[in-house]
C-alpha cells in the first residue's frame, strides 16, 4: 500500500471535516497479540477473539500516541501500545461515515 498517498487522501477528509483531524497517521498494520482487556473494551459486543481478529486482519493502522487503532473490514480495535492492553472495539455495524471513509481510501486509492 502506498501510505504517502492515503495519508494525502486521508488530510484532505480530514480538513473537510469529513474524518477526526485528530485520528493520526495511516501505517501498515503491525501485528501484534492483545494481552489484556479493559473491563469497557467490550461494551460493544465484540469478543476478545473477534477484536483481535480485527487487529489481525487489519488494513490499516493509526498510531495515536500511545495506543494504535486497527481498523479491518469486519471492525476495529483500539490497544495501548505499552502494555497490548485492548481498550476499545467496535463491529463493522458501529462504523460511522469517517471509518467507513478510511476503508474506501485504502481499499480504491
């Protein structure tokens, strides 16, 4: 994938208004296990299993310092990077407009 190029796109939405300015910059998906779960992490109906199925199968990663959000086709997940501790994950059905505006970037330039 060309991360200079969505980052690009991604600024663009991001200056309209369109995505969180705030959401950081497009990276390949590093794998990585989570270790640990916050008691609110699920809250939205994802298991631990799913939510790293989610990091697993990401698209694309924003490292948001400190922590990283993975965002796949079937959800996302959030992670404190210190620890791998999830501490939020949502279904792909949860996903608003900017989510679903990043997976279009990424997925047709």
């Amino acid at each position: 994938m060309d991360y200079l190029s969505i980052n690009k796109k991604l600024n663009d939405l991001k200056s309209r208004g369109v995505i969180n300015p705030y959401i950081g910059e497009a990276k390949e998906a590093l794998p990585v296990k989570i270790a640990s779960v916050n008691r609110h992490a699920l809250k939205h109906g994802v298991t631990k299993e799913e939510a790293q199925s989610y990091i697993d199968n990401a698209i694309v990663m924003f490292d948001q310092g400190g922590r990283s959000l993975y965002v796949s086709e079937e959800g996302n997940s959030v992670i404190l990077d210190a620890d791998r501790r999830l501490i939020s994950a949502y279904k792909k059905s949860d996903f608003d407009f900017g989510i679903n505006a990043i997976l279009e970037v990424c997925k047709n330039g």
